[in-house]
C-alpha cells in the first residue's frame, strides 16, 4: 500500500507522520530533551543482584539503574543457560555490555538485554550469535528458506556472527546485502573497540535520531514520497539516503510551502483525536479508549449507528468498522502492554470469527509485536502488543493538577459536606475562636446561595462565627480552613 512520509523538525523535536490513502496511520515523536535511548548499547556495572526477582540492577549513567532480567541474559555455549539462576551469572561490580530494549517509562527504569544487535536497513547483526533469523513479518516458508540460503551463501561457512534477515531484504540484491553486512560489521568493530577504552558506566553506541531511522526502517518501494520542512535536516537524509537507498534517494524532497505541513494535511487535528478518549467511527458508533499504568481499554458502541437491517447485522457491522479503528488507534497512539477490547455482544460464532479476522488483518500493517488470544470467556478480546517507548499521551501529556489523572472531580456538594465535617473536626481539635473557610468560588457561591443554613447550623453547633473568602486561583477540591483568634 502506497504511502507518503512527513517530517516536521523544530529545534525542539521531530515529529512523523505516515498517510496511507489520505489517512494517518502512524505518529512518531521524538524530543531532544527526552530522546529515546532504545537501541543504545552501553558498557555498564551490576550494582544489585535480586535472587528473589531473577534480575539485576545495572547502572549504565541514567538517573535510574536500569533492569536486566534473567531471560535477557545471553550465556553462549552453556547448554543449561536457560535454568542458570542469575547469581551464577552475574556478580555485584560485574562490567557488562548491554543493550536497551525498553524505555524507561513513568516510575520504572529502562529494560536491557545482554543480546546485542545492531540494526541496518535490511539485515540486523547479531554480534555474540551464529545463527540467521528471518523476521516474522515474512510468512511464506519457502522465501523464508530462499533468503536463508542466500545470506549464507553471502557470509559464508567461517562467519560465526550472527543476522537477522528484515522483510526490505526480500527484495534485495546480493550487492546490497553484501553492502549492509559490511556496514553493520564496521559499527560493530567500532562499538568493540570503544568498549575497551573506556570505563564504565558508559555510552558506546546511539542508534540513529528519528529523521534517518525513518529513512533506514521506512522507506520503500511503497514511499511515494518523504517530505521535511527543514533544509538541514533535508540534506542529512539525502546524503543518508544515497549511501543507504540510492534507489530512493529522488523520494526525498524538502517542503518549502509558507503554511505548515502537518496543518496542510490534517496531521494536528489527528494528534488532538489521538489524545480525546472517545474516537468516533464513519457509521455513527464510537469507542471509548481508557488507559491505565497496567493495561489498556477498549469499549465499542453503536452510538448513533441504527443500521438498516436487524439488530444482529446491525451489531456485526458496527463492530466490523471498529476493528478497522482500533488497529489504527493503537499505532497513532502506541498503544502498549495488554488490551482489552469489549466489542458489542454478538451471538453468532461466525461473527465472532469474522470480527478477529478481521483485527488480525487490520494489524498486519503494525510494525509493532501484537498477539491476540481470542474471546475470552466473558467476551473480551485479549490482545498484548509490545511497549517498547512512551505512548502518545505519556509523552504529549501530564496529569491534570485538578483531577490528579482521575478523570473526574468531586462535585461542589461532596466537597461542601466535606468542609462541614472538617470545621467541626478543626474547632473540637484546636478550640479556635473563630474559623475561615478559603476555597473555589464555585464552593463559595453554594454556601452563600444554596445552603447557607448549613453555615449558620454549624455556627450555632460550635459556637464560633465562621467567615466564607473565596480564591479564584483555588480548584474545585481544594480549600484551606483558617483558625482565628481573638
């Protein structure tokens, strides 16, 4: 399917957009202040082993020590690696080199990996194995075998480093691969070398920013075109794109147009549907997307969708139209971890059937690892795609200070009844002579106009005059209660 690539760069970040058919489909965000460092191999120190966890802490020069779990850890010629415990690997003051392979993301740090690999344009390189790996986005069992013996055929039999063939490789030739192997061995040899000058904790290699890895992971036979709106940033991904993809090199083109390029092509609006928890579908029906710290939500509903058969074809439809929406949701917002997904009940096994075909081929477009386990015994679709960096929201948004991220506030009665129970709390505690209640306008006006006989009734109750001060710069749950004396 053909696509069109843009590339807005400002000092501050570079933000991507891919349209396919007029649509977007995927948004990429990355900040210089909070780059990502996915990718990025360090030579680091273990400072902490966790039996209990079979884990490790390993300090690497970032504000948190990063996670390395037992399974992360590649023991070469150990038949019983798999069973090894941590502490038989690894010991506190250990030097390791490691890769990350997870972001940090909220109060977590970053997850590594002792598995090196260092990414090209059709081949991955596999530094510490001696084996081809073909990627999954490539079915087909017998290019699967092709593409294995041409690469070997390549390297040779000496070669006992290891690659991991890409689905661009499928149309490569010879030459190119031969060209991407060499590349890959020289950044290699260079990360080594680095590895035993310096002391740790310490960087070795960073993968490339997000305008040339664009050009490296994305770019095809199917990129109609890459525009970017800066001159800068255009010459470095035509030079780029000369050594990596000749071929291509014409598809980059610098947009020079006065009005904004993400404005021109409706990008921004979908950035700020892409942050809206209800996503509205073509028909009339809509979702509802929650994200929480574990998992994700999905709700489907028809909404205004009535149909024009019956009730069951109705159904079927709807939720047909929502799978399509829901694969694209979880690329624009880089959705992660485990999903649930409550499409509308239907009754049929064969709609049922039909709707996860649906999604599975309504993903195939996702670059990201996604697996889905089916209806669930409640009627949930269970589905879990890879978090490997921030979403959408994380990196675009922050708690709102009034709801602390709740999503919802108390109302102006709850929060009323509240200071009522407070006032008569502070004056039996601190036996004031008079008390001050400061708060939201909206709190205000209600004593004053609504309710004002429960002022006057806690008043008489305790005693003591109570005074109302309202603060416009207060939130709707926040107030402060003033003891006065005389």
């Amino acid at each position: 399917m053909n696509n069109e690539i843009l590339i807005n760069v400002t000092p501050q970040e570079k933000r991507v957009a891919i349209i396919q058919r007029g649509i977007v489909q995927e948004l990429l965000i990355e900040r210089e202040a909070n780059r990502g460092i996915v990718g990025n191999i360090y030579k680091g120190i273990v400072k902490r082993i966790l039996p209990g966890m079979q884990s490790a802490f390993v300090e690497i020069g970032l504000d948190k020590a990063a996670f390395l779990h037992v399974a992360d850890v590649i023991q070469r010629n150990d038949p019983d690696a798999q069973t090894t415990p941590i502490e038989k690997i690894l010991h506190e003051g250990q030097k390791v080199l490691v890769q990350v392979i997870k972001d940090p993301i909220g109060t977590k740090g970053a997850r590594l990996s002792t598995q090196i690999s260092v990414a090209g344009r059709l081949l991955v390189h596999l530094p510490f194995e001696n084996r081809i790996g073909i990627s999954q986005k490539i079915t087909e069992e017998d290019n699967r075998d092709k593409l294995r013996e041409r690469l070997q055929g390549i390297i040779g039999n000496e070669d006992d480093q290891g690659f991991i063939i890409r689905t661009l490789a499928e149309s490569a030739t010879d030459e190119e691969l031969k060209a991407d192997i060499d590349y890959l061995k020289r950044i290699w040899r260079d990360i080594h070398e680095k590895s035993t000058q310096v002391e740790a904790p310490a960087l070795l290699y960073q993968d490339l920013d997000l305008s040339l890895r664009i050009v490296r992971d994305y770019v095809s036979v199917e990129s109609e075109k890459i525009l970017v709106d800066s001159r800068e940033t255009f010459q470095k991904m035509k030079e780029f794109s000369k050594f990596f993809i000749p071929e291509y090199t014409d598809r980059v083109q610098l947009y020079a147009s006065e009005r904004p390029m993400f404005e021109l092509y409706g990008v921004e609006d979908e950035i700020e549907k892409a942050l809206s928890r209800k996503v509205s579908l073509k028909s009339g029906g809509y979702l509802v997307i929650d994200q929480t710290e574990a998992l994700t939500t999905i709700d489907v509903n028809t909404g205004g969708f009535v149909g024009d058969k019956n009730f069951e074809e109705t159904i079927f439809k709807n939720n047909l139209e929502a799978a399509q929406a829901i694969a694209r949701q979880l690329r624009l917002r880089n959705l992660g971890g485990i999903i649930l997904i409550d499409f509308i009940d239907m009754e049929s096994d064969g709609h049922r059937e039909s709707i996860l075909n649906e999604l599975n081929s309504a993903i195939s477009l996702d670059r990201t690892r996604i697996t889905i386990n089916g209806f669930t015994d409640l009627g949930l679709v269970e589905m879990t795609r890879k978090r490997t960096r921030e979403s959408l929201a994380h990196i675009l948004c922050e708690p709102c200070p009034t709801c602390s991220g709740r999503g919802e506030i108390k109302t102006v009665h709850t929060i009323c009844y509240q200071i009522l129970r407070e006032l008569v709390r502070e004056s039996r505690q601190y036996a004031p002579d008079h008390l001050r209640v400061i708060a939201s306008k909206n709190v205000i006006d209600y004593f004053l106009e609504e309710d004002s006989q429960s002022i006057a009734m806690v008043e008489e109750f305790l005693g003591k005059p109570v005074s109302l001060q309202p603060d416009s710069t207060y939130a709707q749950e926040n107030y402060d209660i003033v003891l006065g004396r005389n």
